[in-house]
C-alpha cells in the first residue's frame, strides 16, 4: 500500500526486493507518496499505480496510498498505507483498513492484515497474535 522502498523501510532495499520477487503469485501494490513509481516498480518487477481496485466476495476493493474520501459506499473494502498506524473497522457496509506498517510503525507495534474468505484481520509483526478480527 505505498513507500515500499522508500520512507516506509530505512534497510537494505534490496531485502525488500529479494522478498517481493521471491512471491509465486502476482503481487498487488500501489505507490505511496515516497515511492517513484517506475523506476521502483522496476525494481521491484511489479506494477505501482496510484490506486487499484478488484472485486472480492461481493465487495469492491480499492488499494490506495491515502484515503481520498471519507465515506465510501456499502460493500466497499478501502485499504490505505500512509500514516503506517493501524485501525480495521466498519461502517455503513464498507470496511476501513490501515495495516499499519512492519518496518516504521507509529503505534504500538508492527503490523500486517490479512484478508481471507471470512474476514480481515490485523496481526502483531513480532509474534503472529491476531490484533483485531472482522468477519464479512
């Protein structure tokens, strides 16, 4: 969801590229502010547009760096990176998350979400434990 190598990781950036190019299936990512998104999707060997969006159970799901709205319609996922704090929550219909970020987190702790069939959930970088669930 944004500043993949830059502002979003202050390591090698290299480690960052060894891991994305090491997934056996497409990777989805947008650019975030810090990103440039041509010569860094070249080296990362993805695609980085400013937004994406797919279907997925019934929901429409829209990839975006910062939210652009408040609001979204019912049956909307919005997930957005940029201020690397976490939050997951619906309202209206439409699901919010922010994953926060693993390497520069400004909140409590690292972090990740995961979508599945069920729901969404936010996970603690450093030990698994699930933060926060929310059911379809």
């Amino acid at each position: 969801l944004g500043d993949l190598l830059h502002g979003g990781y202050d390591g090698d950036e290299n480690a960052v590229i060894r891991v994305i190019s090491s997934f056996k299936k497409g990777v989805l990512a947008v650019a975030g502010n810090c990103d440039d998104s041509y010569s860094d999707g070249l080296a990362l060997g993805v695609e980085l547009p400013g937004e994406r969006s797919f279907s997925f159970r019934g929901f429409e799901v829209r990839m975006q760096h910062r939210p652009y709205c408040l609001r979204y319609p019912a049956k909307t996922i919005l997930l957005n990176g940029h201020t690397h704090r976490k939050i997951l929550y619906g309202d209206s219909g439409a699901i919010y998350c922010n994953p926060g970020s693993i390497s520069l987190p400004r909140d409590d702790c690292a972090s990740y979400a995961v979508m599945d069939e069920e729901g969404m959930a936010l996970l603690n970088a450093d030990n698994g434990l699930i933060l926060e669930r929310l059911l379809f």
